[in-house]
C-alpha cells in the first residue's frame, strides 16, 4: 500500500499480505503518524475503489473527523492525476512483476529494496 505527499513528494509504503479495508485503516495509521504533531489537516486523495470505499473505514474516518478525510478523484480520471499509480508501474518493472520467483520471501525482499531505493527519491522524478 502506498501514498505520496504531495509538495515534498514523500513516499509512503507498506508492504501487506491482503490489500483490503483491515490493511487501509493500518495504512492510514502509518501516514497519519507524522502528521498528528503539525496539527495539520490531512487529505488523502483516493481512487473509486471499493476498498477506499468500504464501510469498516467509517470508524477510523469518524475517529480522526477534522484531521484526516478522504477526497475521492472522478471516476476514470486516469494515472496522471495520481502519482502513485506510476510509481506503482515503475516499482512492478523494477521487481519483475508477472514472472516468476522462487518463493514470496524473494518477492518480499524485492519489493523493498525498491521501496528502499526510491524512498528519497521524489515521485515526480519518475518517467511514466
């Protein structure tokens, strides 16, 4: 799962084994922590998926009311209003998504070295 700020291009990721509401709420958790202590508010900008969508987050969205909402993009809006999608295809490139690997370790290990890699890197420095 993954985030950007937008202006400091910061990437945020975790790696989860099931992308579903459960892990979007400890995802939300993850991003928010940096956060709390500028008493800024936060806005995530989401896609129309049902995950993004689904009814376990209203406890976590109640809970943070005021500090942290979601604002959701048109419906086929594309990737080049969501940076993260970009860095998604570039981070699938650089592991060799869709071949295979000997084991989800290996995979797992891939991943984040990439995260890793490009965790200073400024998202809008990628190429898509």
């Amino acid at each position: 799962m993954g985030a950007v700020q937008y202006g400091t291009s910061k990437v945020f990721s975790k790696i989860v084994p099931h992308c579903d509401a459960q892990a979007l709420r400890q995802d939300i958790h993850h991003v928010m922590a940096p956060f709390s202590k500028t008493g800024k508010d936060v806005v995530m900008v989401v896609d129309r998926r049902g995950i993004h969508r689904a009814h376990k987050l209203d406890a976590t969205l109640d809970h943070s009311h005021g500090t942290f909402r979601f604002h959701c993009f048109p419906a086929h809006c594309g990737h080049h209003l969501n940076p993260i999608e970009g860095f998604w295809r570039v981070m699938k490139d650089t592991i060799g998504a869709g071949r295979c690997v000997a084991d989800l370790h290996l995979l797992s290990q891939r991943t984040r070295q990439v995260l890793m890699a490009h965790q200073e890197r400024p998202i809008y420095a990628f190429h898509w």
